[in-house]
C-alpha cells in the first residue's frame, strides 16, 4: 500500500504546484494585457450537493428495495443488490440532470426579464 502513496503523493504534488504556477503566469499575463482575469471564469452553477445528496438517496433506496426483494426470496442477493443499486443510482442522477436544467432555465428567464429592453 506503501509503495503506491508514496509516488502516487509525489506525482499529485509536483502536477499541483505546476498547475499554480501556470495559472498564475497566466493572470499575469493578462493583468500586462489590461483585461480582468475573472471574465474568463465561468459562472458557478454548483449543484454538487444536490447531485450526490439524490445520489446518496437513491443508492439507499436501492439497497432498501434490494434487501424487501431478496427477504421474499424473490431474487437472489448479489443480483438484486447490484441491480437495484444501479437502477435507483441512475434514476437519481437523471432526476438531478432534470432539476438542473429546470433551474438553470428559470434564472436565465428571471435575468433576462430583468435587464432593460434595448433597441
């Protein structure tokens, strides 16, 4: 186990101060151009928690309803388990594309209703 953290920690490490260092190269570099490094960011919609709370949720239904079916020996374990898992999983991550969009699209139209018309 060791001998995989060691290089492994190394590796993440050297790539980490390499990344910052190019990152900031590059806002210098734009600071010398007279432009706003920010404008190149992008907006953060973060719907981490949402996504893997509904993950979460979904994978604990899955093992809940695995566990219902194979008490009535319906399935066996290792099928009902992995397949119910999976099932519910996906359903939940599709559900959190859903939700998503839905909101993405509602602030776009409460940005767009709220800018002054132009001609």
């Amino acid at each position: 186990m060791n001998d995989f953290l060691i290089p492994v920690s190394i590796f993440a490490t050297i790539y980490g101060i390499v990344y910052i260092s190019i990152r900031k190269k590059e806002r210098m570099a734009l600071l010398d151009r007279g432009l706003d490094p920010r404008s190149f960011e992008q907006p953060n919609n973060n719907f981490s928690t949402l996504k893997y709370g509904l993950l979460l949720t979904g994978v604990g239904l899955g093992i809940l309803l695995a566990n219902i079916v194979v008490s009535i020996d319906a399935m066996d374990n290792e099928p009902a388990y992995f397949s119910f898992v999976t099932l519910f999983g996906g359903i939940a991550l599709i559900l959190d594309y859903i939700i998503e969009k839905v909101i993405i699209k509602r602030q776009k139209n409460a940005n767009q209703s709220s800018e002054p018309f132009k001609e």
